[in-house]
C-alpha cells in the first residue's frame, strides 16, 4: 500500500483571489445600486492592484534589503 504524496505547494495557488474577489464584490454591489458600469471596474481596478503588490511582495522576499544590508555592515 503506497502512502500519498502530500499536496505541492504552488506560488500561484492564490493568483487572481483579489481580483476575483473584489469582481464578485463589484458586481454585488453594482446590481445593488443598479450601475454596474461604475462599480465593477472600481473594483475590478482595486482588485488587479492588490494582486500585483502581492505578487511583487512575493518576489522580492527572497532577497535582501540593501539599506538593511548597509546599516548591519555599519554596526559590524
């Protein structure tokens, strides 16, 4: 009997959460107050942002923060 394999953890497992999230709310809230054609690309616009930003965020953690870097080299 083999054992599973655990699940691959994926950098895009959460690509796109703020976009579809902030859509669906842009369209909610559109219907609501009855002018979609305001709402949903507010908060479609919000939405592609955030996602971006994260994804930045992601990329650039792994590497060091040169004013952080200087300011260690300083105190050394």
């Amino acid at each position: 009997m083999s054992t599973p394999k655990p699940p691959i953890e994926s950098d895009s497992a959460f690509s796109g959460l703020y976009t579809s999230t902030f859509l669906a709310v842009g369209v909610a809230l559109g219907a609501a107050l009855d002018n979609i054609g305001l709402w949903l690309p507010v908060f479609l616009s919000i939405g592609i942002t955030l996602d971006y930003g994260a994804s930045q965020k992601k990329t650039s953690e792994g590497t060091p923060d040169s004013a952080n870097q200087n300011d260690q080299d300083k105190t050394a």
